[in-house]
C-alpha cells in the first residue's frame, strides 16, 4: 500500500508566558479568596519547513476565580468558580495521516481550537456526609468524528479531531462513610447529567440521558490485624459524550490485605469482578461511522507482595509548572 498517502514533517513551535494575582480576605465566617490568571501563547507552524500562517496562533487569555468558605453550624461549604483552558495535545495537531485500512484513514487537525472552561463546584460536609456537585461548561468542545475522506471516494473515512459544539455537564456525588464498630462502609452516588450534542448518520442529536453510578464499598477490620475489603457497585444505562450505554451492569470485588515487620512487608490477595458482570453493550456515534459493543469482562484474582525500603525523601520543591505541557506531547 505504499504510495497512498503523502509524505509531511509537521514542526510547532510554541511560547508561554502566564501571571497570577491573588488576594484573600475574611468577612466574618466568610473566607473568601479572589484570583486572576493572565495567559499569553504564540504557536508557530511549519509544514515541510514552511511557515503555515493559517495554523499559526495567538492566544492571550485571562481565567478569574472566586473561592467562598462558609460554615453553617457543623456543616461546611465552599462555592468555587475556576476559567481554565484545555488545550489540544501535538498529536491532536499533527497534519499527517495515517493509513489504518482500506477504508479508514486516522489524522490530526493543526486548525483545531482550544477549549475554554468553566467551571463551577460546591461542596458541602457534615460529619460522615459529603456532598459534590460540578458544573462545567466547555466552549468549542473537541470530539474525534470520522467523516468521508474526500468527494470523490465517500468509501474511504477520515478519523479525526474537531472542535465542535458547547458542551454542558453536571456531576453529583453523595458520600456516605460512617464507622460502626470494625465495619467501615462507604456508600458513593454519582448522577452524570450531560447536554450535549452529536453529529450521528441522522443529522445532529441531543445526548442528555443521565448516568447513575452506585458503589458500595465495605473495610472490616478482621483479628490478627487483616484487612477484609468487600465491594459491590452497578452503572446504570444513558449517554456520556457521544457514548450512549444501553445496559446495566455491576460488580463485586473482594481483597484481603495483611502487613508484616513494622508496614515494611504488605501482602494483599484481590478477587475483581467474581461474577464476570461488569460488561455492557455500548453504541459509538462518530459522524458517518456507527460502532457498537460490548465492554469486555475481566474477572481476574492476583497477590500483590510489596516491601518498603528506606527511600530518600525528594528534596524538590518545585510546583510542576510544566507538566501541562508535557502531558500534551
């Protein structure tokens, strides 16, 4: 198949330069907390050495944020309001195309835009109950949609990343973890509410049914210092992004954990998914390319010997300032 597509040396060149001012202040029981970040970004291109103007960009952007802490008797709450940015990796950004078969082809997008986030979050705790709950909205959302490579052979599909529709999402957890006695049981509720649109073979559809997650998770502090976790969970059916999960499934885990010389030596000994249930059908919409499936059980048992020598503790001190650069490479 050599010859199908042509060659490219895609290079991009990028400069950062940020600012942040923040400034805290307390109104009574209100600790409240004001920031501002300023973000400059100059992204040059170059296709085979040559300047590409079109894919060149600048970016210069500025994300408040507003951070409320209240107590409320015993109960504690906080609001916070975060602007962020996401955006796309280099591989997102290549210009090549590679060959997957006779009739897909899978490619970057150097036009892609990024997206700009906001999000809002409250949490509220009281004793053993704690409650969280986002909302976030994304501008420009990026999705990967396959669409006909060229007119002239509609056959062949073209896999790819594309900046696309706002997408809205609300994300509720209630936790629940009490201490009785040895047993220590945690109850997680998590509703995935989304509104959110997708290019399918009919034309653009909402996808806004939610998702419930349910988890059960169980510690029992056993005789002879053994740990005994036992944990049970079910997702229901609905939509996540352009995924719409048509059946339930659930699992059930169990482990056993014992530590020896002072938590130098820890043996654990873990069963996952024991009855081979944690498997759903599952429908992909991609633009003009239509996938389904079933997620794949994987019931498996494992020991797990760990041994803790005397590690020199990291003298570093730094905040990782680039590591959002270097999860995009």
């Amino acid at each position: 198949m050599e010859g199908i597509l042509d060659n490219n040396n895609s290079n991009i060149k990028e400069n950062s330069t940020s600012a942040f001012l923040e400034y805290a202040r307390s109104f009574g029981k209100l600790q409240a907390q004001f920031g501002v970040r300023y973000e400059h970004l100059s992204s040059d291109y170059y296709e085979d050495g040559r300047y590409m103007e079109e894919q060149s960009r600048t970016y210069d952007n500025v994300f408040p944020s507003v951070s409320l802490n209240l107590p409320i008797g015993k109960v504690q709450t906080q609001l916070t309001y975060t602007g962020s940015i996401y955006r796309p990796s280099y591989w997102m950004l290549r210009s090549d195309i590679m060959y997957g078969n006779r009739y897909t082809y899978e490619g970057g997008n150097p036009l892609l835009r990024p997206s700009l986030i906001n999000r809002l979050t409250l949490n509220v705790s009281y004793k053993w109950i704690y409650l969280n709950s986002r909302y976030i909205h994304g501008k420009d959302a990026i999705t990967q949609l396959s669409r006909a490579y060229s007119e002239n052979d509609p056959t062949v599909s073209l896999y790819s990343f594309y900046n696309m529709y706002n997408s809205d999402k609300l994300y509720t957890t209630l936790t629940l973890s009490p201490t009785i006695g040895l047993w220590s049981p945690q109850f997680n509720f998590l509703l995935l509410q989304q509104w959110y649109k997708v290019e399918t073979s009919n034309g653009t559809e909402n996808f806004n049914n939610p998702i419930l997650n349910f988890a059960w998770n169980n510690n029992f502090k056993l005789p002879l210092g053994i740990s005994l976790d036992v944990d049970l969970g079910f997702d229901t059916l609905g939509d996540n992004e352009n995924t719409k999960v048509e059946e339930w499934c659930w699992f059930a885990n169990i482990s056993l954990y014992k530590s020896f010389l002072k938590d130098r030596l820890s043996v654990q000994l873990k069963a996952y998914d024991l009855f081979n249930s944690y498997q759903a059908k599952s429908t992909v919409y991609s633009g003009n390319r239509l996938m389904t499936g079933k997620m794949e059980a994987r019931r498996n048992i494992g020991i797990t010997l760990r041994y803790k020598f005397n590690a020199a503790k990291s003298k570093y001190k730094g905040t990782g300032a680039g590591d959002s650069q270097k999860n995009r490479m």
